[in-house]
C-alpha cells in the first residue's frame, strides 16, 4: 500500500508486508495521504477495520483514495469460463457471484495440455471442459467481497472519514473483450492515462455498470 508522508511530498512510502492490515507500524496522525489500489477493501476480512487503521494513521487534514469491487445490479449472474495464459503459464478460469462475493476458481494447466493453443488465444468457451483435471496441475479459489455504492460510503463514514466521493472504475475493461485488436491494443498502450480520464469523468459515468468503485474521503 503506497503512503505519502508530508516530510517527503513529492516520494511515496511503499509498504510490503505479509503482516495484517490492522496492524500498520504507524504512529496515529502519521500520514497526509493513503494510496491503495488492487481492490485491496474486496480480499481483507474485514474492510472495516482496515479503514478505521488507515484513518488512526491519517493526520487530520490526511485524505483516503482506494477501490474495491461493485456489485452491479440488474444483471444475470452467470458463469464466464475461458483459457488465459497466466504467470505460471496456461490456465482455465472460472469466475461466478454467489452470496454477495466473486468467486474466482483457476485450474494450472501443463504446457504439454492440449488447451495451451487456446489458453495462448485467451480464448472463452461455454462449458468446463470434462477432461479438465486430466491436465490440471493445481487449483486455486479466490473470494473477494463486492460492494454496492451505498455500502462504501457508510463504511468510510463510519470509521471516522467525511466528505466521501465514490467514483466508478473499471470501463474500460470492457473494451479488452472487443473483437477489434486495434481498439484492444490502443486501451493496454493508454491505460494509465485512460484511467485518469475515467476519473474525471466519474460523476457523468453510470456507478451500475462499473467493474470497481474508487473511494476518496
């Protein structure tokens, strides 16, 4: 999780560790700003408590900026399956809701599979494949807790934050499931700058349709 302390406005402290969220090393009052992306409020146990130790570390005058998933509403729940090459190399993926949380399920292929060609295609498909486990070499299961706009604005202002704005993210995946590998291509090369365009944009973009929401306070 990025910090910026006020002695060094212009460099981040970078914080790695394995150690709980609710225990930061921190004196209270100690920061000016909390940085944190990655969903980080979707996979902690408790989110909570997360901000209420990020707003114990802020000064005063401090201000909060971090995502977490959206529940978007008015849509079916389905299950979108598909083969990607991931950093241990091909992989089948599952990803469905069940109980107000995504669930993510990743089968680790062996290269020598025979849906490695499509795993390198990031190819979809509508059914789990029946031979599957045969080349599974491991499986993983992922939970990440979704929020609706409402619910991240009462758990900042909860824990102590005001003047919370919630701004919608993630649009611009949508773009990546284009057929036109131009348009793709273009959205990868600009994302970061694309992402600061959807920032300001975010009070004339629709909350419902975003993949993540953005808290600031």
């Amino acid at each position: 999780m990025p910090v910026l302390p006020r002695a060094a406005a212009t460099e981040a402290l970078v914080v790695k560790s394995r150690k709980p969220y609710l225990c930061l090393p921190f004196r209270d009052s100690s920061f000016d700003a909390i940085i944190s992306r990655g969903v980080l409020l979707s996979y902690v146990v408790d989110p909570k408590a997360v901000l209420a130790e990020s707003h114990r570390v802020l000064r005063p005058t401090g201000q909060i900026a971090m995502d977490a998933m959206n529940w978007i509403r008015g849509r079916a729940r389905t299950i979108s399956r598909g083969f990607q090459m991931t950093k241990d190399g091909p992989a089948y993926t599952e990803f469905f809701v069940s109980s107000g949380r995504q669930v993510k399920r990743i089968y680790n292929l062996k290269e020598d599979s025979p849906y490695t060609a499509l795993a390198s295609q990031y190819r979809s498909c509508a059914e789990r494949p029946k031979d599957l486990r045969k080349y599974a070499v491991s499986t993983t299961k992922y939970e990440a807790r979704l929020f609706t706009q409402q619910e991240l604005k009462a758990l900042a202002e909860d824990t102590g934050f005001t003047d919370v704005r919630i701004a919608p993210l993630g649009q611009l995946t949508y773009a990546l499931r284009s057929e036109d590998k131009t348009l793709k291509d273009f959205v990868v090369a600009n994302r970061h700058q694309l992402s600061r365009l959807m920032l300001l944009l975010g009070s004339h973009l629709r909350h419902g349709s975003a993949l993540h929401l953005f808290i600031m306070a």
